[in-house]
C-alpha cells in the first residue's frame, strides 16, 4: 500500500530530471529504500550492485557513517552560515584551504556552488568579469566541444552539445559554439592518437579564427565527456588542446564535474592529464553525493585580476547556500576517506573493471570498450565492421535499463546504444566482477531481441 501510494504521489507531484513526463507518468517511479557499500535496495527488497555511484556521484560509496556523523555534528553546532557580510564558517574555510593545498598549480581560490550546473554558470560570470577587468569586453565569445556536457542551467545547457538539452529552450545562445568531439570510435581521421589531437588542434584553431581570436574568452573541456557516452581522448589530448588555449589568449576551463574526486585514479583528471586550466569545476564526488555541493577552483591570475579590476567595490556574484558548512563537513570527511584508502582502492577496482569490460569485447553487440579507471563504456551496435548502432526500435535507454535493473544492476543506458559504468570505488573485486557478469547476462538477452536481431541480418 505504502509503495503504491508513494507511486501516485510521485506521478502526481515530482517533476523528474531528464524525463519524458508522460511516460514516467505511465510507467510509475521505483523507489529506492536503503543503500550501504555499492549495494542498493528498492521499496520491494530488490538488490542491485549500483554501477554508476548514483548518477556518477557516490565515489565514497553508500553508509560511510563517519560522514554521516560529520553531518550531524555540524548541524547541531551550526547548521547554516552565510559567506555574505564578510562571514564564513570553519569547515568552509578549511575544505577550500584543503582543495586548494590538492589541485593542480596555482588554482589556490574556490567559490563554493550547490552543484555542476551552477558551478559551470559561475564559471562564465567570473570569465566576463575577468576579461572586463583586463579591458577586453569584446572576449565574449566562448566555445565547448560536441557531445560535452556542461550542466543543465540556461547558460550552461548551452555549453552543453547534446539535443535533448537544447531542443524546445533555445540554446545554444549566439555566443556559444562548438568543435567536433574528439570521439575516437566514430572518428572521421580514424583513431590514431596523433590524428585525433591534430584534428581537434586545428578545429579549435579554425573556429578561433572564424570568430576573430580578440573575440574569443574561454574554452571548455571535460578531460573525459561523461553525459556524451564516456568519450575518452588520447593521451596529450588535454595538454594539447591547454597549450593552444595559452597561445591564443584563451581561458581553459576544465569541467571535472565528474572525473574529480578519484573517478579516472587520481583526486583530479587533470594531474594526470599533466595540466593546469584557468579555471576547474567540481561537484558529484567532491561530496560523494551527501549534501549538495560544487566548486569553483580559480587560479591566481584569473582570482587577482578579478579582485584588482573590482577594487573596493563588491564582485556581485552569490549564491545563499555558497560554502554552506554541512555540505563542507561532508566534503572534508570524504576527502578524509578517499585518502585514507578509497583512492588506492578505486584505482585496483578500476583496473579490474576494465579488463573485465574488455573481456566482453568478443560479445557480438559489443563494438566499443573504452574509460579510464572506475569511469567506462561499452558501445553496442548490430555490425561490428560497419559500427551501426542498435536500431531505435531497441529503444536501449529504457529496455536494457530494466534488463540490467531485473539482473541486479544499475547502469547508464544512453539512447545510442552505449552502456555507461561509474561505481563507487569502494567496490570489492567480489562486486567488480558481479558488474561484469551482469552485465554479459544483459547482453545475452538483448542479443535475444527480435528487433536487435532483425537488425544483425
């Protein structure tokens, strides 16, 4: 009774992200109970291992009481404190000092945000007021690259490249423009490393010049593109793209909503990507998904260029829930946590997982595996050679969804096909390999499929 109840009042009152309204109406909400480790259960006692951390944000994993207690703790002793009127809160100001001590070269400022979305939106306003500080309005052009995602705010979503976050809001705004993705599989110049940066080099070097290069003031990159099917680049694809951007007088914005906090290995992609951007974002993982939280990481010479063109006057830009200090003592006991053994624990389980995705690369569905550490993809298609998708009658985003969802896992279904993995890094090789053979056990039954079929002949 109490399910049913709950499901009409989810389809008579919740709006869901991303949805199709009027299908989720028709097919009712499932509503998640209890979650500890990588395991979640529903409101019917049904277990899954949950490959993707949430929507890729539970690096930490699921009933770490110790962030449960660090909670706690600060919202008996101060549940709110505003960063306005010169006031701040010890666990906002010592989660920054600590960010800060961590990210890559100088990026020694963060602004706190409550997510991606609005981490990226603050990103654009910080860009505009530095390049009017430094005398340069006319920098007011900004360029992302297809198939990223960049959050789902009115400015963001237009970052965005991907249709469903366009479609019927009227974005991409005339100053947003796009490159190719870097998208090794269905690359035009094939899949050479060398290729695919050189492509990528002189499709930013191309649109920098069609929109006149003292027009252009950032470009953004995810040093993997989640949302757009887990898109690895080559190695030197970041570094490369970075020195371009320092050579044209761009901004070089790295969105690492989700690769931060241990995703991809290491706290941050970019370390490993051997570069320092302008300017970093961060959100999901930063507090596992505890509390909402996002940030801002701002290098010095953005920050002081800021702060000189302000002068005494207030940089007017503020959120209420900025460094709200509950969301900050999530944020410090998790960075706790992922250095005291969830890191290391996450790279092992990483490892394994890809090689046991890899392991399914002889599936007849199976065209593509690719990621990189606890961050993966599996691209499916009906023709190995010719690298077509499976047919939309398929309709993949819901069918193997509920198929891996009856076997017992959580995954990212994307419409085109590709499976999407992001586990907690918890995970134990026991889990690792359950994903695995979940996941082979979907594949089975949707090579099972009379369209899919259909669709191999």
């Amino acid at each position: 009774m109490l399910s049913n109840s709950l499901i009409e009042l989810d389809r008579a009152h919740l709006v869901h992200p991303v949805a199709s309204y009027r299908g989720h109406e028709r097919a009712g909400v499932r509503v998640l109970k209890s979650a500890t480790g990588a395991t979640v259960t529903d409101a019917t006692g049904h277990q899954m291992i949950d490959g993707f951390a949430g929507l890729w944000c539970v690096n930490a994993g699921y009933g770490q009481e110790s962030i449960v207690e660090a909670a706690t703790r600060q919202l008996r002793e101060l549940p709110y404190a505003t960063g306005y009127f010169g006031l701040g809160s010890e666990p906002a100001i010592r989660l920054a000092a600590e960010l800060a001590e961590r990210a890559p070269g100088n990026l020694n400022h963060v602004y706190f945000t409550l997510g991606g979305s609005d981490a990226v939106d603050s990103t654009i306003r910080f860009i505009h007021y530095y390049q009017n500080a430094r005398g340069r309005p006319q920098k007011n052009q900004f360029i992302s690259i297809e198939q990223g995602y960049h959050g789902s705010s009115t400015v963001g979503a237009g970052l965005t490249a991907l249709p469903a976050f366009h479609a019927g809001f009227g974005v991409p705004l005339d100053w947003q423009h796009k490159i190719p993705s870097h998208y090794a599989y269905r690359n035009p110049v094939g899949n050479d490393p060398q290729a695919i940066i050189a492509a990528s080099v002189a499709a930013l070097r191309n649109k920098v010049e069609e929109l006149g290069r003292d027009r252009v003031a950032a470009f953004y990159a995810e040093p993997i593109q989640g949302s757009g099917g887990v898109l690895v680049p080559p190695p030197g694809w970041m570094k490369a793209m970075r020195d371009l951007c320092s050579e044209l007088d761009i901004l070089f914005v790295a969105d690492e909503v989700i690769t931060g906090f241990g995703r991809t290995g290491p706290l941050f992609a970019c370390s490993e990507d051997d570069i320092v951007p302008d300017l970093m974002t961060t959100a999901k993982g930063l507090t596992s998904g505890y509390a909402p939280m996002g940030a801002v990481f701002i290098s010095d010479h953005v920050y002081d260029t800021i702060a000189d063109g302000a002068g005494e006057s207030a940089v007017g830009h503020g959120y209420t829930y900025s460094a709200h200090p509950v969301s900050a003592a999530v944020g410090l006991e998790v960075l706790r946590l992922y250095e005291g053994g969830l890191l290391d624990n996450g790279r092992k389980a990483g490892a394994r997982l890809m090689s046991g995705l890899e392991s399914l690369a002889d599936h007849p569905l199976v065209g593509d595996v690719r990621g990189r550490g606890m961050l993966a993809a599996i691209e499916l298609v009906v023709d190995k050679q010719r690298k077509t998708p499976l047919p939309p009658a398929a309709n993949p985003s819901r069918r193997i969804f509920d198929r891996a969802w009856d076997n017992g896992l959580i995954i990212r279904a994307f419409g085109n096909g590709v499976l999407g993995y992001a586990p907690p890094l918890c995970c134990t090789e026991a889990e690792i390999d359950a994903i695995v053979e979940r996941t082979r056990m979907t594949l089975d039954q949707t090579l099972e499929d009379p369209d899919v079929r259909a669709a191999m002949t």
